[in-house]
C-alpha cells in the first residue's frame, strides 16, 4: 500500500525558519510535490523533486532522499502571509497523486 | 493566465438530490481531476479524466459519476447526495498525457452541504 506522512500542526516566530517534515511509502515512486494552501482557498504549486538533493526557490527550499523515502520543505525568513497548510504529494508512476493530510503552519509575530 | 473555475463556492442540497458540480479550465489541459477535502483526511481523488470521454475511478468513486463531453469541462454529479458526502471539492488540471509528473492547478472549490 501506500503511507505518506507529515505533521499535523506546526508553530513558528515571524523571521525563522520551519522546516516541514514528509515521509512516505508508496510503489512505483516518480517524485514529490509540495503545494501551499492558505484557509479557503486552492492549493497552489510551489515544488516538484525528482532527483536526491536541495532545491532552493527564493525563500522555499524543498529536499528528497528517495532511499529513505523522505523529503522536507524549508521555509526561511517566515513571515505572518506564511501561515497555510502545506500539502506534501506523492507523484507514482501509475498516473494518480496521492496527498498527504497536510500540515497546517501557525507564524506569530 | 492559468485559470481553473469552479461553477459555486458553496452549496447547499438536501438529502437525495442529484447534485452537478461543473469544473472549467481555460489552458488546454488534457488532465483533470475531481478531489474531496476533509480535516484529518486531507485530499483524496475521486475520478479523473484525461481526454475528452475518458474517465478513471480514483480512490473513492462510489456514490459519484463524471462527465466529461468537452475538453475544458468536468462535471461531477452526485446522483444521489448523501450527508456523508458534505465536503470541500476541489477540481484541477494539468497538461500532458497520462502521467502524474505535471503541476496540477486547482480551481477555488465548491463546499457543499448536504442536509
């Protein structure tokens, strides 16, 4: 079968870091994605890993260890428009994307 | 602009009505998609679709049917709307054949409730 998990809640100081944990058991692993999605609204698309390693993109950075079937996001220099779930997916090769729960990030100032 | 529109932000049904949710997007998109939302659950896919009359049963199909007639259009009809099925529904797409490896763009969502 397949298991994708992530933090349910997470809190943090307005100009840290956070770093928002996923691991995951799944066949025919292709990648994984990260999605932000503030309260009410859609998720909207912030990375995709394929191979091992850091990705950085401005203040995200997203990292992939497919051996240990594992992957972070990191958010640096939080601020208070941060404050959403970050949804963690996982891409397979049989065409379908499977969503973890979701971890619903707090940033106070 | 990448756009996904959903025809309501809410909606309320009563118990045993046959319930359409219509889903457009304006980018060409071969793929789309049908998910439910749920705290603790998170996004779960109901059906997909990736042409025009192709259909695919997701992870939780029963008690729901799709239509897809048009490229840009997916409709999700709840024949027989049930409580159970009050949830926050979300519809996206995204380009290329078959494959899960693309970003997918998610429309605003549709919370329904069924009385």
């Amino acid at each position: 079968g397949q298991n994708i998990d992530q933090p349910t809640e997470m809190t943090a100081t307005e100009g840290a870091i956070v770093q928002i944990n996923c691991t995951y058991q799944t066949s025919g692993f292709n990648g994984l994605f990260w999605y932000q999605q503030h309260a009410g609204e859609a998720p909207t698309f912030l990375s995709y890993n394929v191979l091992d390693g850091l990705e950085e993109k401005g203040r995200f950075s997203s990292f992939l260890s497919r051996s240990k079937g594992y992957s972070y996001l990191l958010l640096k220099e939080l601020q208070m428009k941060d404050s959403a779930s970050y949804l963690c997916a996982v891409s397979r090769n049989t065409d379908k994307l499977i969503f973890g729960t979701g971890t619903r990030l707090q940033v106070f100032p | 602009d990448v756009k996904v529109t959903q025809s309501s932000r809410y909606l309320v049904k009563r118990t045993g009505e046959k319930v359409f949710l219509e889903c457009v997007q304006d980018m060409d998109h071969e793929n789309m998609f049908w998910y439910r939302q749920d705290p603790g659950l998170g996004l779960r896919l109901i059906y997909f679709s990736y042409d025009v009359k192709m259909k695919e049963k997701g992870d939780i199909p029963e008690g729901y049917s799709v239509s897809r007639e048009k490229k840009e259009r997916f409709s999700l009809i709840l024949e027989s709307a049930s409580t159970n099925q009050t949830s926050m529904y979300l519809c996206a797409s995204s380009s290329q054949g078959r494959g899960s490896d693309d970003e997918q763009f998610f429309g605003p969502g549709t919370r329904l409730t069924v009385l």
